[in-house]
C-alpha cells in the first residue's frame, strides 16, 4: 500500500491523468480497474477516474510495489546542460523564448540535448525553481511548438497552473501571433485574410490545403500584410487567426507564394546559393488577449511582447 499526497502542482487534474504520471509502471488497463474495484481511493473514499485532484488530497493505493517507480530524478543531463536560452521575457509563472532556427523543440528520434525543453529545465533547475525530484506529475512544459527550422517566440510553463490556464487561452485564441516571412512574387493584394481547409498527413508530415471543406479538414484563417518588396519577393507580416500545423508555409504556397527556402511547400534550389537553406519564416510577436478571467495569469492581458527584428536572418534583404 502506498500513498500519494496531491501537490500544488499536481492539482486540477483528472485523477486517472495523475496517476499515468505519478505510477508509471501501473498499465492503463490495471489503473481503471483498480478504481473500479477501490483499489484505488481519495481521503479514504471510493473514486472515480474523472475526479478532479485539489492539493492535499490523500490517494491510497492497494498495488503491488513493482507498479511504482522512483519519482524522476536528474540523471546527470541537467547538471551537465550550460543553458543556452534567448529569454524574451520571464517572470514567476512563463518564460517567453526566442528559439533560433535549427533547435528542437522537444526530443525527436534520434535522442540528443540539443533541445529547447530540455536547456529551460536545466535553466530551472540551477535556479533552484525546478526539482524534478520533488514532482510528482509536473515539469517545465512548452506550451506552443515551432518547427525545428522556424524561429521565434515559444511559451514555457514554470508550473502547473500557468500550464492550464495558457493551454486553454491558446485552444480558445486568445493569443494572437504575428510572423514575419519572405515569399516569391508579389502579392495580389497589400493586406488580405485567407481561408481554407487544412488536413494534417502525420505519416508524411505534411498538410493539405483546399478552397472548400473535405473529410478530415480543419478550418484556417491567415491575414497578411505587405510590408516591402524586392527582386521579385515579398516580405510579409502574417497573423495567425488559426494555429494548425504548417499553416503558414502550405497557405502561402497553395496561393502560389510559396516561402523563400521552404523545399517541402515549394522548391528551393534557387533560394540556397542566396542563403535560404531553410523556409523564411519567424515568430516575431504575440499579444495576450485574454477575454475573461485568467487566473494567476491575468496579469498578462492586454500585453505584447515582440523580439528584436535584428535576430530575423532573411530581413537583411529587404533593407
């Protein structure tokens, strides 16, 4: 038998959510029988597996001890790691980081340090706000992703709570993200707002645009701008009105403006000798427009934050 003391950053979670973090060798199948049959209790009570978890609330669990496993300590990677992180911003609850082109968000198949999550938990870590020893069901998580060759602002989550309520303030739009991308030819109009239907290919990962709704296809609205012009291309702020996957760089290309460098979306053979290895494209701003109550975050409404538009490497030919 063994008990679980429901932290601060373990609250406001489903409890069969918690405990796929918290006992991570018990198999899903197990965890809702186990409730099922009270094997598994909150302050000494029958459970239910959607019952939201509030600090202090005592779990008892009647499994057997090859179930549990060490809470997660640091293996060495986070004392080694020097933390290299362009802060935007930081306060007690987010950070606001300018990711360079070329890092990884989060870890891939191939393993490896280089990644964006893992300098922020080592950042927080040396700081002392971070003990993944401590933790039961929590780390430091990114809250919005940037494909690896695209740069610009990322939130990170210092805790649980900020975790949540960003999570639900980016579902619901009220973040609203401006980029700054260079694409070929010149656009049929200064200033437009595109729609279309987007469907994600994870196998290839790739996505697919059309005019009119399809069978599996979301909605996406993109607004642009035309802030300069030069040698038969255009530099663009675009708004993201919708944030799905890739939804810039297949929009831009669908309408015949693919983006400099991009060879997924469009062909960049051309653009490499003029130093487009990659797609044009960076996260340069974003406001918080929070509409309704935000919780420890209200703080944030209302205020934008942008990076320095030196750090945009493809400006530099539309000067």
């Amino acid at each position: 038998m063994r008990k679980l003391i429901v932290g601060k950053n373990d609250a406001g979670q489903r409890l069969d959510k918690f405990l796929t973090k918290a006992v991570k060798g018990l198999p899903m199948s197990l965890l809702y029988k186990d409730i099922r049959t009270k094997r598994i209790k909150v302050n000494g009570a029958r459970a239910k597996e959607n019952q939201i978890l509030s600090v202090g609330d005592e779990i008892t669990l009647f499994i057997r001890d090859e179930f549990f496993e060490s809470p997660e300590r640091d293996d060495g990677a986070l004392s080694r790691i020097r933390p290299k992180l362009s802060i935007v911003y930081e306060d007690e609850n987010i950070m606001l980081l300018n990711k360079r082109p070329g890092v990884l968000v989060h870890e891939d198949v191939a393993g490896g340090e280089n990644t964006l999550i893992l300098h922020v938990k080592a950042y927080l870590y040396g700081k002392g706000e971070y003990d993944p020893a401590a933790e039961q069901s929590f780390a430091p998580a990114l809250c919005n992703r940037i494909d690896r060759n695209t740069g610009g602002i990322v939130i990170a989550a210092k805790n649980a709570e900020a975790l949540r309520v960003m999570n639900e303030k980016i579902r619901e739009n009220e973040i609203s993200k401006f980029y700054l991308c260079a694409v070929k030819g010149k656009m049929p109009r200064r200033a437009d707002e595109l729609r279309g239907y987007l469907h994600k290919d994870s196998d290839a990962n790739m996505v697919k645009i059309a005019e009119r709704p399809f069978p599996g296809a979301k909605t996406i609205i993109t607004r642009y701008r035309v802030l300069a012009e030069k040698s038969g291309s255009s530099l663009l702020e675009v708004e993201l009105v919708t944030g799905r996957t890739h939804q810039i760089r297949a929009h831009m290309a669908f309408i015949g403006h693919p983006l400099l460098g991009d060879g997924k979306y469009g062909v960049n053979r051309n653009e490499k000798g003029r130093g487009y290895k990659h797609q044009a494209l960076y996260a340069v701003r974003l406001r918080f427009d929070f509409k309704d109550d935000s919780g420890p975050l209200g703080y944030l409404a209302g205020k934008e934050f942008s990076i320095d538009r030196d750090e945009v490497w493809f400006l530099k030919d539309f000067t």
